[in-house]
C-alpha cells in the first residue's frame, strides 16, 4: 500500500511479532458514526518496549481486546495525540484534539461518554471492563500548554514515568521490604531510569540502586549518575550480596533464576513489572527467595487516585515527570518517524532492543 492519504493500519502476528504488515482499514474519514460517537485522526504516538510488550502479552492481559484486528492479527495500543474529525456528540467540537491510548491505525472511532472539560471515555461494548487509565482520553486546550517537543516528552515519557513514579511510592509504602539495595533490570529501559532516578533521591534513607543492562548500555547507565553500582548480565553474581529487592523489567526467566539464585534468603522481595527481553519470558518454577508479584501500574493509579483525589494524584505525577524531563535533558531525545516505511523499520529496531537508549520514538501518521 502506499501513503497516500488512504486510511492504513499497522498490524502484527499475534503468533510472530517479527511479522508485520500495513493494511486497508476499515476505519476511514467516511465512517458513519451513530449519535455519541466521534472519530479521530490519530497524528503522532510514542513507540518504546513497553508497547512491545503489550503485544507480547496481548492476549494474557487482554491488549489486543482495546483494537480489534482480523483473525491472527493484532493491532498494537500506543499513547499519543489525536484530532476530532467527525462529531456526533453535542459536546465534543471537530477540531479539539485528544492524548490517549490510540491503536497504530489512522483512524479511531470512538463512543464518548462521561464528556468532561478536561477528559472523556470511551465507552465502546469491547473496552468494558478493560483498565480505566486506557479508557480514558485526555482533552487538550486549543492553546496547548505545551509545545510540539514536551507533547512528544509526554507521549513517550508519561506512561513509563506515572510507573516508575508508583513503584517507588509502592516500595516506600512498604518499608522497600526491609531492604537497602534495588536492583533493576534492564537499567536502560525509561521505566527503570525514571525509578532508578526516583530512588536516587532516597539515597538518604540509605538506600541504593543497582542497575542490570546489556553490556553495551552499561557506560551510558553509569552516566546518568543515578544507579550506585552497574552490571551487565554477565555479571550478575559479582552484585554486592546484601538484603536486596528485584524490580524486574526485563522479565527474562534466565535472568530472574540467577538473582533469586544469587540472593537467596537475601532477597526480600521481588517484583515483575515488564517484558523488554520479551523472548526470554516464560514461567520459573522453584526459585529460591520470595514469590515474584506482578505489577500493574493501572491497578495502582487506581488506588493512589482514591487516597490522594485526582487532584493531587495529577499534580504528584505530573510534577515528577516535569522534574525527570529536566533531570534527563542533557542525554534524552526524540526521534521522529514519519511514513508507513520508517514505522515498519523503527517497529523492528524497538522489537529487537535496537533503539538507542537515550532516543525515544515518535511515530507520524
Ligand atoms: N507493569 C506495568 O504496569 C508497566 C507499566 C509501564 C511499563 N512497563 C514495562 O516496563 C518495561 C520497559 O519499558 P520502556 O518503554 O521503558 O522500555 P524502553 O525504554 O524502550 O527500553 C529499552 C531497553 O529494553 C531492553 N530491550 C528492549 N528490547 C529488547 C530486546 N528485544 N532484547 C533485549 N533487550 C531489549 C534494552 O535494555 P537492557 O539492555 O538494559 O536490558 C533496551 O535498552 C516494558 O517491558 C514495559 O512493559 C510495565
């Protein structure tokens, strides 16, 4: 197909990711629309491992029910930024423009409900039951507060940053499980390096970070000046024996078996929370040490917004994004792709581990 202008969307295997293909859609700037509804353009969207791993566990966490695709195929959830095209609701206007979750699609339907100033839902029959945080989509001032380079800040760092941001807050709620050391695998992931930032502040409290990357990351990790020791994998068993956690990004069963293995009794607690080396996963079975509990940064947005109100729950997390963008000035860029062409070859570079870690994908549609 070609980019001219035609409606397309981009779907993958669900049973080989390596497989992708850019299709026709269904979903054009003539679709009809019944009362309730609007349609939106998708404009531009972030692109990182954490979208990889949606569709890695597409179907065990349900990603692929938010975008339906024909039968094999999976359309994969990613955040950005959409324009209203069509209306047929009396209180959304044809022009305003949206941030949420947006399928990889140059059109998305959308049934609007609780129609608020500031945000709406999608409440279509198939998005029932799926995480509020997904379903619902941000409202954008016509003079945006924020210009084109923090609006791609905040598509490709919001979503990872709101999760490091909650298991810090997590792990303080909880003592850090009696321990004094972090680790964190796939240090160079955003996820980690906005934890491994979090937990730096804490370094009074006498807590320290010990980041696990690739040994190709390792120097740009250490630069950052936010983890106290580094390690490729290689080297796991050399991490400094002391009570520990394990917050795990990479979510390779290899690399779990060896800190829990390393750890032992040592090791207080441990927490899945990503799938960057999405084709190591699997399940372990007999690891020394505590169980590995699943994170899921939605439940907890949930949570944090019923103690705190949504007020304060908004102006906590987007106060820490703000200051980790500054923090992260000096090293972290934006990388655009525009066309159907460079989003199928920027598609596979995030799927092999071959974005540079201090880059952060923008796709343009
Ligand atoms: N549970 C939740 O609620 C939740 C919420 C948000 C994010 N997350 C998870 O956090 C993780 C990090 O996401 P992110 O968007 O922050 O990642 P990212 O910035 O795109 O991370 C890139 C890094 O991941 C590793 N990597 C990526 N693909 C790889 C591959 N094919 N093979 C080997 N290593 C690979 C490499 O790090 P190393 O070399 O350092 O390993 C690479 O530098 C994702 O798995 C995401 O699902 C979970």
């Amino acid at each position: 197909m070609s980019d001219t202008g035609m409606a397309w969307d981009f779907q993958v295997s669900k049973g080989d990711l390596h497989k992708s293909e850019i299709v026709p859609s269904a979903t054009t700037a003539d679709t009809e629309l019944k009362d309730g509804d609007i349609l939106v353009k998708v404009e531009r969207f972030a692109f990182t491992s954490n979208n990889i791993t949606y569709a890695a566990y597409g179907d065990a966490m349900k990603y692929w029910t938010f975008f339906p695709a024909p039968e094999g195929w999976g359309r994969i959830p990613v955040w950005g930024y959409a324009q209203v095209v069509q209306s047929k609701h009396p209180d959304v206007n044809v022009g305003e423009r949206l941030f949420g979750y947006f399928p990889m699609s140059s059109y998305l339907k959308i049934e609007a409900s609780r129609v608020k100033p500031d945000a709406l839902v999608d409440a279509s029959a198939h998005r029932a039951g799926l995480a509020p945080a997904y379903n619902k989509y941000t409202r954008l001032p016509a003079a945006s507060a924020l210009d084109a380079r923090a609006e791609d800040n905040n598509a490709v760092l919001w979503p990872l940053l709101i999760t490091s941001f909650l298991i810090d807050d997590f792990l303080d709620e909880k003592g850090f499980f009696g321990a004094k050391r972090v680790i964190l695998s796939s240090a160079s992931s955003k996820t980690s390096l906005g934890l491994a930032w979090a937990l730096a502040k804490r370094r009074a409290q006498g807590i320290k970070v010990v980041g696990l990357t690739s040994a190709a990351s390792r120097d740009f990790v250490k630069s950052t000046g936010w983890y106290d020791e580094v390690l490729s994998y290689d080297d796991i068993e050399k991490a400094t024996l002391d009570d520990a956690l394990f917050v795990d990004m990479a979510g390779s069963i290899e690399t779990r078996s060896r800190i829990h293995h390393h750890f032992g009794d040592k090791l207080k607690f441990s927490l899945v929370v990503g799938g960057t080396h999405w084709e190591e996963g699997g399940r372990a079975s007999d690891l020394p040490g505590p169980h590995p509990e699943f994170f899921f940064a939605p439940d907890r947005i949930v949570k944090r917004n019923k103690d705190w109100g949504r007020e304060e729950f908004d102006a906590r997390t987007q106060g820490a994004l703000k200051e980790f963008v500054t923090a992260a000035s000096g090293w972290f860029g934006i990388e655009e792709k525009k066309g159907q062409a460079e989003i199928a070859k920027a598609y596979a570079a995030v799927l092999n581990g071959k974005c540079p870690p201090d880059k952060g994908y923008i796709f343009l549609m």
